[in-house]
C-alpha cells in the first residue's frame, strides 16, 4: 500500500488529523517532484500557481445559516433557471473550445490554475469519472477497476456525496483521487456571482464530511465556466480541471463508437472524461485498458499526474 493511501486512511479515520495527513502528502508530492523538476530544467514559461497547496486542507465549513440561505437560493433558482441543473450526465463544452479559450487567457497574462492535460512528455493517461456516486454503479465501477488494476479519479457531486458517504472512503481507499464536481450539479455561470463560491464550498464539505479530506481538484459542471468561476475555486486553493478527450459518452452513441473516439484522439498526458453511471463506457473498459497498456500507457490519478506538471504548467495538447 502506497504512503498516499495509509495517509488517507488515517485521515479518514480521524478528521482531526486531516491537516497534519494532508501537509504530510504534499511535502511528500513536492520531495517525489523535486528530482522531476531537475530533470526538466529549464523550465517552460509561463509559470503557473502550484498545483498543490497545504492550506487548502484548512477545513472552512459553510455556517449553517448561510447553507439553509444558499439552499433556499437553489430551490428558487431550479424553479426559475431549469437549464442551469443540466440533468446527470449532461452535455459538455467541447475541448477544443476551453483549449482556445485558455490559450486566450494565456496570452493576456492571466495565469489561472488549470489543469487541460498531463506532461505531453510521459505516457500516462487520468480516466476521471464525473457526476457518482451512485450507490449501485459505483461499487460496480470500483471492483472493475480494481480487478483492472487501474487508479482513476473520481469527480463527486456534493449532495449524491451526502447520500452515500460510504462510497468516497472506499473510492480512496482503493487508491483513487477524488474532486468537486460542485454541490448541486449546477451550471456555475448561470447562477448568481456571489453563489458560485458557497456552492463549491459545500461540495468540499460533503466530501469532507464523507471522509475527512478536502480535495484539491475541482471540475464545473458541462466545463462552463468563467474567470470567476475559476477565481473562486483558486481562492478555495483548488485547481479547475478540465480534459483532452471527451468521447460524449453521457448520450450513449454506442460501445464502439466511445471507444474508437478514445482510442483515435488519445495522446500522451490524456485527461480523459467519462462518466461514472454510463453503462456503455463499463463495458467498454476492459478492452479500452489492454490497448492502451499495449500501446505502452499507464493509468495514472490527477495527483500523480500533477506531479509531472512542473515542466509544462499549462497543460497544451
Ligand atoms: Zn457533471
């Protein structure tokens, strides 16, 4: 078992030590980093905020009033602006579209926490899995993974979270990497500014709750997002993650049709977007790994893949 893992335990089992565990791991993360750094020199510019930040561990609950406000808020909102709930799983914005958005932002100087893709330089692929748990795919999901010997990472939406908290202790337990998906699965640019913040917040909290960590990774529903959106992530000391290869597997086209899409696009330092509910990308899995390792790809989470980051801190396909 990997030091990550016993940490994770250890915190899930006494939140009182999430602090400490947490520190622990990222001192870890940035001494196992530190030769990568080396080898890398110099580094490519520009440079980006880090990709890990021990402060983000500071557990900051949502007070209760403000919670009750911002649920009443959203009850109200799912009444007036129906298309800001996209229904699990829903449509995403295309890569291609973030990719020039960014490249966009990039060039005016805005340097925003954002993970695209991994080191284009090692062959690893992160499978991430949005929108679970779910109490009766997930469990499923989890033993095809394990039996498949492959870590992935989960993007967890805060109130399916809350319904199943059992399920976020056994997806780390297994050696899986966990992110905020927000807690109502909401478009973030629909809402008003001031709710985008405490609704990240809360799906923290929920995981949390769930299993005494916070995570540092965090994805928008539909990948809508704004430099706000980003912005209130970054001040949660979270970075926003989006992907290279989205096969659109939330409508279901067909087992060979995901996969072909996978299989075709696939590159080094791939974020790949599935999602954790959709039964053709199941069965797909076995097949989609055994190529993949044939053709020499190791499935890798978002932290470990993070850790490769520092040459290339922009992710650019
Ligand atoms: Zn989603």
């Amino acid at each position: 078992m990997s030091t990550k893992n016993l940490l994770l335990r250890h915190s899930a089992r006494r939140p009182g030590a999430t602090c400490l565990g947490v520190a622990l791991l990222c001192a870890l993360s940035l001494l196992r980093a530190a030769p990568e750094r080396r080898k890398s020199e110099p580094p490519q510019k520009p440079s980006a905020p880090p990709l890990t930040h021990p402060t983000s561990l500071t557990p900051s609950p949502v007070p209760r009033a403000q919670a009750e406000k911002h649920r009443q808020r959203i009850g109200a909102l799912k009444q007036s602006r129906p298309e800001a709930f996209p229904a699990a799983p829903e449509r995403m914005a295309p890569s291609p579209e973030i990719e020039a958005r960014m490249e966009a932002e990039r060039q005016e100087g805005l340097a925003l926490p954002i993970i695209l893709r991994g080191n284009p330089n090692r062959r690893e692929i992160a499978l991430t899995f949005d929108d679970g748990p779910h109490p009766l795919f997930t469990p499923r999901l989890l033993d095809l993974l394990r039996a498949l010997r492959v870590k992935a990472t989960f993007f967890l939406v805060g109130k399916k979270v809350d319904n199943a908290p059992y399920l976020v202790a056994r997806i780390l337990q297994e050696g899986h990497d966990v992110g905020n998906h927000t807690y109502d699965h909401v478009n973030l640019t629909r809402i008003p500014p001031d709710m985008v913040e405490t609704e990240i917040r809360l799906g923290n909290d929920a995981i949390l709750r769930a299993c005494g960590m916070l995570p540092v990774f965090f994805r928008p529903p539909g990948g809508q997002y704004d430099i706000e959106t980003v912005r209130a992530a970054q001040k949660l000391r979270m970075t926003t993650v989006f992907w290279t290869d989205d096969p659109a597997d939330y409508l279901s086209p067909g087992e060979n049709i995901i996969e072909t899409r996978l299989l075709t696009h696939v590159r080094n330092g791939a974020v790949i977007l599935v999602h954790d509910g959709i039964e053709q990308t199941f069965r797909i899995l076995p097949d989609l790994v055994a190529r993949l390792r044939r053709a020499g790809y190791r499935f890798v989470t978002l932290s470990e893949m993070a850790q490769h980051l520092e040459a290339t801190p922009f992710a650019r396909r």
